[in-house]
C-alpha cells in the first residue's frame, strides 16, 4: 500500500508499541513535510528482551481500498 498521507493521516494511522506483549518499547508517530512530500516518522526505544521489541504504525482498511 502507498499512501501520501496528504490527508489527516493521524486520523488514519495509529502508532503501537510492544507494551501489551510483555515488551518494554516506546515512541511516537510524527507526519512530516519533507521537500513538498509526507512522510511518517517513528521515533523511540526497542528493548529486544522476553523475545520482543518493536514500534509500528497500523491502519485500518476498508474493501474498496484493497482493489
């Protein structure tokens, strides 16, 4: 999927950490204007202990978006 997050993408995207899993990690999800273009950037610590570790951003979709 390719998305321009041109549109309030923080009101799309969510930011998730490991922290329900047993994990110690932490960040945030920031929409950057870079050169006319947006980006997200993830921010923050991965602690790889108990098999762990990650931070990411998930959006949910609807069907007309998978075609």
């Amino acid at each position: 999927m390719i998305d321009a997050f041109e549109e309030q993408p923080e009101r799309l995207w969510r930011y998730f950490s490991d922290q329900v899993l047993g994990g110690w990690s932490q960040g945030q999800a920031t929409f950057v204007k870079t050169d006319a273009r947006w980006s997200a950037h993830l921010s923050g610590w991965v602690r790889t202990q108990n098999n762990g570790g990650f931070i990411k951003l998930r959006r949910e979709m609807n069907d007309s978006e998978y075609q």
